[in-house]
C-alpha cells in the first residue's frame, strides 16, 4: 500500500493522537489485568491445528481408557471441536483458513471415528473424499504412519528403520541425539523403545481406518516415493533399504543396552507434572513406552508422565481441546513488556510478574545444551512452567529484557546470569538456535524419519535478533565481539526484498519486526540501506484497511512473503513496531495502523482473532497463541503514544 493509500484511509477517520487513543489503552490495560493468574503470571490458550487433540483421543484408545470416569463426555466435547475447525474442503488444514492437509485430515477422521462418528455422516463422507482425493493415508507423513502402525493400519515397513541402537552409537558417529534438536531428541528416544518392540494398540472398540487408503496398505510397495529434498535424500533411503533386513539380527544384548538407555533418558527427564520435554508428542510416548515396557499402571512415574498430559487439556462448556505445551513464561514476559510500555513500572502488576519470572530461573541443572557448550553456567529460562533441562534462548532474552525494564537493580544477579548464558550458548556464526548452539548438521533433515525437515535446531534471524536486542539493551555495544557478530549475521540474512524470514512467528513481518527492533538498539543507523529496505517492504505490505496479515502459507516455496486475506491485530501490532523502531512514528502507515488497532477493539477491551500467528515447524506444525492478540497490540499503540509524546523518537529498548 503506498503512503498516499494510507493517508486516504485516515480520511475516513481520526487521524490518531495520544489523547485519542488514550480510552483505547485503558480498555485493554484492564482486559489484559483481568486474564491474570493470583500470582501475578498470564498463561494463554495454545492452540495447534486438529492433530493434537485427535492424538490425544487416539492414546486413549491406544491405552484402552475410555472407561475412566468422564471420558465419554470429553470425547464428545472434542469430537464437537474436530468437527468445527473441519474446513470447507473437507480436511482439517494446519492453520485456519490453510490448505488440506492428508496427515491431519487421517488423524482427525480416525479420531472421530473411534469416538463413534458413523462413516456416512455428512462431515465424515467429505472427509474421506477428501483423503482419498489427494491420493489416501498412504500419503502420510512419518509421524503419522507410525500412528497408523502401532493401530495396525499398515505394516512397519511403512515406517523408516530407526533401531533401538542409535542409543549406543558414540558421539563421533554421524547420527548422535545431540545432533538433533531438544524436540526431537524428547520426541524420538521413547519412540525408538516402540518402534524396536512394535506393539499393537489394545483399541477396545477395534476401530480400522481401511477405506482411506487408495492402495491396501499390504499392496504398498514403496512407502518413500515423495520428492527429495537432495541426494542426501536418496542416500538415507539407501541405507534405509539395507539396514530393514539386517535388524531383526541385532544382538539382543545391546538393544537390551539401548533400551535401558532410552529409560534412563526418559526418566530423568520427565520433568514432574509438565511432562517429558513439556510437549505432548513426547509426553504420549513416554506414557507408550512405559505401558510397553510393563509398568503398572500406579508407578509414580507413568502416574506423573500421565498427568502431565491431561494438564494440556482444555475443556469448555461444549468442546474441548488438547495443547501442544503450555507457554506462561513466554506469555507472561511479552505481557511485562506491554505492561512496562503503558507505564505500568513500579507498580504491583509489574512487579508480581517480575518477581514470578525471576522465580523461574533455571540455575541448577545442567540442561543438554551443554553437550555443545560445556562449562558454560545455567542460567536461562524455559517456555513452560518446568523445562529445567532445555531452557531456550527467546525466552530467556525475553525475560531479561523485561526484568532490566522492571527493576534493573533489584534483578541485577539474574540479569547478568541470563545475558551470561546467552553469551555462552552463540553459535559459531554470530547466531544464536532456539535451545542448541550450533544445531547445524544439516544432512540429519534428508534422513527418511525426518520427513519434515525439522530435526535441527539451527540459528534464526528471529531469535538471533532476541539475543542481540537482549544484550543492546543491557548495554553492550557494536564492538563487543558477540554483538559484531550478530549485527554481521543478521545483516547476511536479510532477504533480496528488504525482510527477514520469521521461524517461531508468522513469518516475514514477524522476522523484520524483530531484527529491526535489535538492530536499532544495536545502534545500527536508521538511514542504512538495509534498514530502509526492510521499512519499505513493511509499508509495501500493508492492507487496504490500515492493518497487516500474512499466513502459514508464507512458508511454501516461492509463496507471497507478508501477504494473507486478513489483516490480524498481533501482526500489525509487529508492523507497527517495527517501523516505530527504526523513526517511522509519524509516518501514514504508522498513523492507519495505529487507526486500524484502535477502530477493531472488541468490548471486552481486547482483539479477536482466530488466524495462526506462530510456527512450531515450518509447512508442518502452526500455532496459534491465544495471548497475542491481547497484548502485542496494547504494547504498540502504547509505544506509538509515548514516542508521539516525546521529543526524541528513538525506541531505547531491544524489542
């Protein structure tokens, strides 16, 4: 949208000013105060797309307990939900409004079918055709044919060899768990115990899936026939081929061995009531692992591994959902940003957040991270409540960032603890990976189990730009060796169009937000070419009623970068602040966006929005975080007043 665009929406309204906007930030400073916690925390909804709640209902039948008290009526409440996110074409997408999608589509039809929907209902006839269409569940992905093997819907040779002895292998060997990111390594240990002993799931209303396949599963002749992302590719569905017949030859001792491994892996990881890795796919096969392995069911640890998994549960009036994890450290640290910006400094709302973030510092486990980065002090923080051994870099620049806002005095000791720890754990490149220094052994993406190309944990523009505002912030300057080397990375990493790529946020507007508000803490100059590109290409992007939008789909290749069909309050919120970043306050852009903000404020002070604004992976696994649209846009409008207000126009914090 060109500047003269925007001036001709502001003809129809207000042209904002601090006093006209003043009622606005108000409204949603008490929405905001209202959805707080008695200890002085925010914790959001988390919502993913249809996969995590039908997997949820599929344990359970996995488990055989759909006879526990009250099962059936939260089956019902998530079968209502599966049913309402299905989308026009008949599947479930991976974000809302998003393409079909053949694995979430087969997990969401068997779901419902094993919690009693008939096959010739409406919605389950659409979905089958849909399935069937774009070629049947033979399509899956990996994941979910390992599903779908451990029901017995298609044979193991469906899935890639993954043995059980990967445990063993020594550090040196091209595949090694430290090679591979915290997820996956949470995700795949316990799934390794099944995928050696390859149970058979108890489905006590022996619920089949056959009329989504095109091809009878045991007609199939090769699982692995999609694309490949290189010769990599072809060279691990090689090893693949020659490894399948040689493993049921494996010496029992040494899988005995791995076996006791991948257990002791577990166990010292599963992190109390928040669960394995505090995310739900390692938490479910945690829980898998130890029913396989013989534990009885009032054994402490799949009493806890199992209880971590219903606190993920969201159960409403009429329907209910399961989460991937839960986000109250994240949540609450954006929210003392937006806090500190209104002027809520000093006073008790800040301060209980403050004091309940510094609580949670992670200072004495020595998490996995060290395996890249040993001798370095812990010291960072988690996304979860609990998530001592895998703390992550965003979170903990985040949290830094707003403690030095809150109390920098009183919070001194934890401050220079959690920038030490940054400092520690930079990658090679001047970039910093969301929990792993250089996560970066790139061929690990092309073996067949990692069919979406998200077993690695390498650094991002995203959280690089954390970490550089979070030392900027603090007072480090340009010439400091890890700052240096983060401008120079970040500055490589600028798109031909002036943007960043946004790997934990949608997607492009997300990464220039974010770099752009660390470059300008950094000192970089506004008037530097490259910070002009990236403020032109926000402007570019701008919808035709003030505000900007981009979707999942921005991940697709060779896809519009910044583009959706709706404008949402979290991204123009980004927008606004990255272009208020770099001295584009009084600009028309700004102006309609901050219109924009103020003229779609609902009654309850704060924003609706129903669109995926964040990432897990990349084209596999979207988010959508409930919070975002409750405090991103308060923490802008409140930044556009005090700046408007000001003399300088200068943003003196790193985000």
């Amino acid at each position: 949208m060109t500047a003269q665009h925007a001036s001709s929406i502001l003809s129809a309204t207000d042209r904002p000013t601090p006093l006209s906007i003043e009622p606005t930030i108000s409204r949603a400073l008490d929405g905001l105060l209202a959805m707080r916690h008695d200890d002085g925390h925010w914790a959001f909804e988390l919502e993913a797309d249809a996969t995590i709640p039908a997997e949820y209902i599929l344990l359970k039948h996995y488990l055989d307990e759909i006879d526990a008290p009250g099962f059936v009526e939260l089956e019902r409440r998530v079968a209502r939900y599966l049913r309402e996110i299905q989308a026009d074409h008949g599947g479930w997408p991976l974000f809302h409004g998003g393409a079909f999608n053949i694995s979430a589509s087969v997990k969401a039809y068997f779901a419902l079918k094993m919690i009693g929907d008939p096959i010739d209902a409406p919605h389950m006839v659409q979905a089958r055709e849909a399935i069937l269409a774009y070629g049947g569940a033979q399509r899956c992905n990996v994941f979910t044919r390992i599903m779908l093997a451990l029901f017995g819907e298609v044979p193991w040779r469906a899935v890639p060899v993954m043995p059980i002895e990967i445990m063993n292998l020594p550090r040196w060997f091209p595949f090694h768990l430290s090679k591979v990111s915290y997820w996956s390594r949470t995700v795949m240990v316990p799934l390794l115990v099944l995928m050696s002993k390859k149970p058979r799931a108890r489905n006590p209303r022996d619920i089949h899936v056959a009329e989504l396949f095109v091809t009878p599963p045991e007609k199939v002749k090769s699982w692995f026939g999609g694309k490949q992302r290189s010769a990599w590719g072809h060279v691990f569905n090689i090893i693949d081929r020659v490894i399948r017949p040689l493993e049921p030859f494996f010496p029992t001792s040494g899988r005995d061995r791995a076996i006791g491994k991948a257990v002791e892996f577990v166990t010292e990881r599963l992190n109390g009531e928040d669960g394995l890795g505090a995310i739900f796919p390692a938490m479910a096969n945690a829980v898998m692992m130890f029913d396989l392995l013989g534990y009885p069911a009032d054994h402490p640890d799949v009493v806890i591994a199992k209880k971590s998994i219903e606190k993920l549960l969201v159960i409403e009036d009429d329907r209910a959902y399961c989460q991937p994890c839960l986000s109250p450290i994240w949540d609450t640290g954006l929210v003392a940003h937006a806090l500190a910006e209104v002027g809520e400094t000093g006073r008790p709302a800040m301060e209980k957040a403050a004091e309940w973030l510094s609580e949670r510092q992670i200072l004495d486990v020595v998490g996995d991270w060290a395996d890249r980065r040993p001798g370095v002090r812990p010291g960072g923080w988690a996304f979860q409540y609990n998530n001592a051994h895998y703390p992550d870099t965003d979170d903990t620049a985040m949290v830094v960032m707003a403690l030095d806002r809150a109390d920098p005095v009183k919070h001194k000791t934890a401050i220079e603890r959690g920038a030490e720890w940054i400092l520690g754990v930079q990658s090679s490149n001047g970039g910093w990976g969301a929990f792993d220094a250089d996560n970066t052994h790139y061929y690990l993406n092309h073996i067949p189990f990692a069919d979406h190309g998200a077993l690695l944990d390498p650094p991002t523009a995203d959280v690089t730009a954390r970490c550089l505002g979070m030392l900027a912030q603090l007072g480090y300057d340009k010439n400091h060796p890890a700052v240096a080397k983060a401008i120079r990375y970040l500055l490589d990493e600028q798109e031909d169009d002036g943007s960043w790529f946004g790997r934990w946020g949608t997607n492009y507007i997300y990464g220039t937000w974010s770099v752009l508000c660390a470059l300008n803490a950094a000192g970089v100059p506004h008037d530097s070419p490259e910070l002009r590109k990236a403020a032109q290409w926000l402007k570019s992007k701008q919808r035709s009623d003030g505000g900007w939008g981009e979707d999942g789909a921005s991940y697709e290749e060779n896809a519009p970068r910044g583009e959706a069909m709706v404008s949402t309050p979290s991204q123009t919120a980004w927008a606004l602040l990255g272009l208020m970043a770099i001295g584009e306050v009084d600009c028309p852009e700004v102006e309609a966006g901050i219109a924009y903000l103020t003229r779609t404020q609902n009654r309850a002070g704060l924003w609706d929005e129903r669109s995926f604004t964040a990432v897990g992976f990349p084209r596999v696994f979207y988010l959508r975080y409930h919070g975002y649209r409750a405090f991103f846009p308060l923490w802008s409008l409140a930044r556009y007043r005090n700046l408007t207000q000001s003399n300088s126009k200068t943003v003196q914090f790193g985000i």
